[in-house]
C-alpha cells in the first residue's frame, strides 16, 4: 500500500499558485507521490489565502472541486478537537497548527 501525504496550507497554496516562489518544487515533489489527502483546517486555509488576494469564495472553492476530481487527492474529516492535540513541543504560532494535522 503506498502512503498517503496530508497536505499542509503552505504545501497546498505552493501547489496550486502557478506564480507561489515554491511552486515548481511543490509540483516536483508532487509529481513523485500517488496519494495527497486534504482536510477541512488547510482547505480553509486555501480559501483564506485566495479570499485575501482577492478570488471570490465561489472561485476558491471551485479550485477545490477541481482538485478532487483527482484519484490521487482524497478528503479526510476532522476527527479531534484541539483539546486533544500535543501543544507541549510547539515552538511559536506558526507550528500550532501542524501540530492539529500531526495529531
């Protein structure tokens, strides 16, 4: 069985901006995987990320519509609160949520 790769926000806006400075490292390193998972914390963070440079909502969500048609992109729910979460070798706000997707 191969593995399965939970995207980040910052692997999944790398992976998708055409104009990202990380863009053709991100599509290298995908092209080399057979299964990417996306959950409910980092689509949101896409549509964020879109919203804010200036994509309608109705846009954003398309581009992930649009990912999904993919067999190789498959959707994992939510499952724990936070509350649940190893916080104790968190090193600043930037790692608080790898540490959700890591849990």
């Amino acid at each position: 069985m191969t593995p399965t790769h939970l995207l980040d926000a910052n692997a999944l806006i790398a992976l998708t901006l055409t104009d990202h400075e990380h863009h053709q490292r991100a599509v290298s390193w995908a092209a080399g995987v057979d299964h990417i998972a996306l959950c409910p914390v980092v689509e949101g963070s896409l549509i964020r990320f879109l919203v804010r440079l200036g994509q309608s909502q109705s846009t954003a969500k398309a581009l992930l519509d649009v990912l999904y048609t993919s067999p190789r992109c498959e959707f994992w729910p939510d499952a724990i609160s936070y509350r649940q979460v190893d916080l104790e070798h968190v090193v600043g706000h930037r790692q608080v949520t790898d540490a959700y997707l890591a849990a």
